[in-house]
C-alpha cells in the first residue's frame, strides 16, 4: 500500500511539472507571437552619377563588379576546381589552388575580388554543371569604369572598393555624385553627372603631345594647362606621368600625383610678366624707363652684405620689353628697387599667387609668399622675387595669374565643372564666369601682352611662334633646390613657358612646365616648341580663325558603316550606330536604355563607340 501511494505521488508530481511547463510555454509563444519584430526597412540604393567631358564623353561610369568566394573545407578537389575557374578568371591555376589549401577560415575565403559581370556570368554557367556550384558565392559590389583609361586621370580622380571618391574629382564632388540617403528614403537614389569643362578630344591630342615631348627631354614629369582665357574653364589638364584608372591600385605614387594642384615650385623667369606688370601699374617704372645691364646685379645693404645676382648676358641699356625680351635679371632686379616691398607683395597677392585658386580639385597647395616679417626675408628677398626665385607657386596659380593679363588686368576664377545635371538630363549646375579683384588697370595689361607678342616674335620664345596667329609668350628655366646638399642643384631644372594668343583678343591660355630634363634644359630650346605644337592643336581643334585650320579642311562627309546586327554586350566595347536606321534599333529597346531623337539615320550618339557598355549605361541617339 506503501508503495502505491508513493507510485502515485511520484505520478502527480510530474504531471503537475509538465501543466505548469505548458502554461509558461503558452505564457511565452503568446508574448512572442504579440512582439513580432517589424519587416526590415528597405535599404535604399544609391547609383553613383557618371562623370563626363564637357561635350558628354563618358569618363567615369557606375557599373558592378563582383568578388568571388569559396568554401574551402567543400572543395573536395582543389586542383580540378582551379582548373576549371583559371581561365575565366584569368589567374595561374596554383594560386588559385593555394588560396583555397592555405585559406585560415575553412568556411569562406575570397578568391579573387572585382571581376566584372561578363566573368560572373561565365563563371556561373561553368560551375552550373559541375560539383563546385553551391560552394561559390559572388559578391555584388558598386564599381567604376573609366572608359578612357589614364586620360586626366588626376582631374577625373578614382573611386575605392568602399564606394568613395578617394581622389580628384571623385573625391572632390563625393556628396554630389552619390548622396548619402536620407532617414526613410527608400527605392533607388540617382546621384548627379558631373560634366567637366575638359573636352576629351582635345585632351587626348594634348597628352599626345606631352608624351612625345616628355620623351624627348627624357624629362621626369610635365604639366600642361589650356584654359578658356575668357571664361576661366580649363579645356585641357595634363599630368604625367598619368595612372590608368582602371588599374589604379598597381599605379606608381609619381602616376597619382595631381601636380598641376598640388606641386609648389619656383618659376624662375616666367614669373618676371608679373613683376614688370606691378612695377608698370604702380607707376615705379615707365615703359621709356632704361636700365643698364652689365651682366651682373650688384648692391650693398646697410649691414654691409652685398646681393647679388648674375644675368646671361651683357645686354646694355633695356627697357622693360627689352628685359622681357631677353629675360634679363639685372634689369629685373633694378627696378624692384624702386617699388616699395610691401607694395610689391600686395600685387604679388592680388595676382593670386599665396592663395589657393579655389579650382574644385583637393589638397590644392597654396603656394609660398613671404612677408618682410618672415624668417627667412633677407635684403635680397624682393631682387630674387622679381625673377622668379624665393617664391613657390603651382600651375594652376600661374594660369590664374595669366587670365588677368588676358582680361584687361581683371583675373577669372578657374574651374574644371561646366554643368551638373541630374538623372534625367535636367540641369542642376551650370558654369557661369566670376571675375576676381582688379589687378591691373588695363593700360598695363595691354602693355604685358605686346612685351609677351615681342618675346615670340624675336626673344626667347621665337619657337613657339605661330606665324599666321598672333602669339606672347614668357619662357623660364629655374634651377631646381638640392635637396640632399641645400641650395640649388646644377643638374636638375624646371623649365616652363607660358602663352597667351590671339594677342588682340585673347581666348587661350597655355602653359606647360617640364621638370628635369636630361641635355637640353633651356626653355626656349625645349618649352617653347611645345608649346607651338599644342597651340596648334588648339587652334585647328576649336576652329579658331585662320588659314589651313584643319576645320577647313574637312570634307564633310560621313561613311555609312554595314548594317551587321548590332548587339548590346556588358563589358564589351558600345557598338558604332552612326548611319543606322532606327529600325536597326529597335530591337535593342526592350534590353537597353535608349532615348531616341528625330527620325530617320543615326547622325550623333553618346557614349562614342568603342567605349566600354554596362546595364547601367544610358545611350543618346540623335536621328535625321
């Protein structure tokens, strides 16, 4: 009897445990069923704005790229699956294969990061009929294509693997070219295209002419600035060495480096336009004024110390266009005796030179101008100022100078955007020109210009004359700082010239700067015939008014290309539609972005043909 009674004891018990887990079961599964958590919020997706030249060009365009992963514990023949993969991938079969034996996490390791969807898709197919297909993961990552390579590759700048303009434009414009969302914002968000002022074209024929010239002089890099002298924007902006954007991550630091903005240097004799132009405007000198030039510049301070500075020549008695014709330091020197220093400095200022020029590009240097109060000012600062030495500037400053002697002594803000507009084509930004503080008045400008027209007909910039267009020009060539013993090197110089034309009207502003040619390093010798050569480009590019422009010689006629089906392939280079009629197009509208205007046979598209083709890209075709 004992027993039962604990038989039954035991029996109670345990079903009095299992209602009271049911109850707090019950108790819980109601709660959780009241505290479902919300749908997640749609993450919104932002599409990168494109960045193109001033006439449309693609320069930089948002597409996708993929990373490709394994599961290395999975891979049960890592050798075959190599094999299978290399070619797509274009990778060595045992790498491939030492990543996947080697890899530290036996659930996921990355193979190989940003192949394009052309490869994915490739691959995807491959591995659909073989065992590996569910031990791969691709990765859909945001991405960029630079269709024209390393072409103003410092302007246009890069995009990393995060998503974020890291140089350049790209860095520069980041919030307008891929706006961060907004709290509840969803869908897809388009950023802004960016057109630059550049005109790819021209662009390409310059670098051309950069190339050559660099290789030439065996120089270590160069510059080379066009400017719209009118309206500040830059037409062309050469930087070489230049890093191919689609392959930055291999590029050498001196390709990366955007020295037009960045570089600070001193130079040398092209500088002496804008010292004689303040002596001139501040009526220290006039243009009658003579100074004699024995070869050698010679003055003692109060304390004893004498300054000075040697010139190339004997030159006599000069006047100031006579100084600028010859470059002469002597002379140069003298009459920055007779301009008071703080007054010197203040149009030294003005010109802009000190400042940053406020071009929408980063780290932009600011150059170096001394004040009497500085450290290192000494009697002899102002003399070496007038020549160019004992100052620093960029290019991008000296191009700023210049369109103050091109606009009647007024400067022009400098820039590289010309419009913005947003997805749809609608203009959200347009250049409009801003004139800065008066530098000159424009009696003294004028005068700067014919003393520059004189230094091309008959000085030392006779090389860059053009003959049948008015040309000025300024050369220089400084000796370079020794960085390892002080002072200055005497095998290392910068050599530049700068060039203003027509002369009557200006509408151009070139200027070029080589830096450490081996032989020849005399500006004149090797700067200005450059600068003749690019002139010319110019001028026949943008059919400026003259005899034997190339604008004139064209016949006018378009070749109808064969009418070969035409494909829309990612990755692949954009088809030729010029002379198709629109019912060769039709085809492709269902699959592609194409916004069609007129009728008839195509006679104008964009992007250019032979440019790279992503889904993302939206093509413009004009008919007539």
């Amino acid at each position: 009897m004992t027993g039962f009674f604990r038989k039954g004891r035991v029996i109670f018990c345990l079903v009095f445990c299992a209602a009271i887990m049911i109850v707090v079961y019950a108790k819980f599964f109601s709660l959780a069923l009241g505290k479902q958590p919300a749908p997640r919020a749609r993450v919104p997706v932002v599409e990168r704005g494109a960045i193109v030249d001033r006439n449309g060009k693609q320069l930089a365009v948002q597409t996708d790229f993929f990373h490709i992963g394994v599961t290395p514990s999975k891979i049960r023949s890592p050798e075959t699956f190599s094999l299978l993969v290399a070619g797509t991938l274009e990778m060595d079969p045992a790498e491939i294969e030492s990543k996947i034996r080697t890899a530290t996490n036996p659930n996921f390791t990355y193979i190989k990061k940003k192949i394009s969807r052309a490869q994915r898709d490739e691959l995807q197919k491959i591995l659909s009929e073989s065992e590996f297909a569910d031990f791969v993961k691709f990765d859909k990552i945001p991405g960029r294509i630079y269709p024209e390579n390393s072409l103003a590759s410092q302007l246009i700048g890069y995009m990393g693997d995060a998503g974020r303009g890291l140089s350049g434009i790209e860095y520069s414009q980041q919030s307008v070219l891929q706006p961060e969302p907004k709290p509840g914002e969803t869908g897809t968000i388009h950023g802004d295209n960016i057109y630059l002022t550049i005109d790819a074209d021209l662009q390409y024929k310059l670098e051309k002419i950069a190339k050559n010239a660099m290789e030439t002089t065996m120089a270590e890099n160069i510059m080379l600035i066009a400017a719209n002298a009118v309206n500040g924007e830059i037409l062309s902006y050469v930087s070489l060495p230049s890093a191919n954007l689609n392959a930055y991550s291999f590029a050498d630091k001196e390709e990366t480096i955007d020295r037009p903005a960045v570089a600070a240097y001193e130079p040398g004799s092209v500088f002496k336009i804008f010292s004689v132009a303040s002596f001139l405007d501040a009526g220290s000198i006039t243009p009658d004024d003579s100074f004699l030039c024995d070869g050698i510049y010679q003055r003692k301070t109060n304390l004893g110390e004498t300054i000075t500075i040697k010139c190339l020549d004997h030159h006599g008695w000069i006047n100031a266009r006579t100084a600028l014709k010859y470059s002469c330091n002597d002379a140069l020197a003298q009459m920055s005796e007779r301009m008071e220093t703080n007054t010197f400095l203040s149009y030294i200022r003005k010109f802009g030179f000190g400042e940053r020029t406020g071009v929408e590009l980063p780290a932009e240097t600011r150059g170096s101008v001394k004040n009497v109060n500085d450290r290192y000012w000494s009697a002899r600062s102002k003399p070496t100022m007038s020549i160019g030495q004992e100052i620093s500037v960029s290019a991008l400053q000296m191009v700023q100078a210049a369109t103050a002697l091109a606009n009647g002594g007024v400067p022009i803000q400098l820039t590289v955007i010309q419009r913005i507009t947003d997805v749809d084509g609608n203009i959200k930004y347009i250049h409009k020109p801003q004139t800065k503080e008066r530098v000159l008045n424009a009696a003294s400008a004028q005068y700067l210009l014919s003393c520059m027209e004189t230094t091309a007909k008959s000085g030392t910039g006779t090389r860059a004359a053009l003959g049948d267009i008015s040309i000025g020009v300024k050369t220089g060539t400084a000796q370079m700082a020794d960085t390892v013993h002080g002072g200055y090197s005497n095998t290392d110089f910068l050599s530049n010239c700068m060039a203003i034309f027509p002369i009557e009207k200006p509408e151009i502003i070139l200027y070029i700067v080589i830096e450490k040619a081996k032989g020849e390093t005399y500006a004149g010798r090797i700067v200005a015939p450059v600068i003749a050569e690019a002139a010319d480009e110019i001028i026949d590019h943008l059919g400026m008014t003259r005899n034997g422009a190339a604008s004139l010689e064209h016949s006018g006629k378009i070749t109808i290309k064969d009418n070969a089906p035409l494909a829309l392939v990612p990755g692949r280079p954009m088809p030729n539609f010029l002379g198709r009629p629109k019912c060769d197009i039709i085809p492709l509208l269902e699959t592609a972005n194409i916004k069609i205007t007129g009728e008839g046979w195509v006679v104008a598209q964009n992007p250019q043909p032979g440019m790279p083709y992503t889904e993302n890209t939206e093509i413009e075709l004009t008919f007539e």
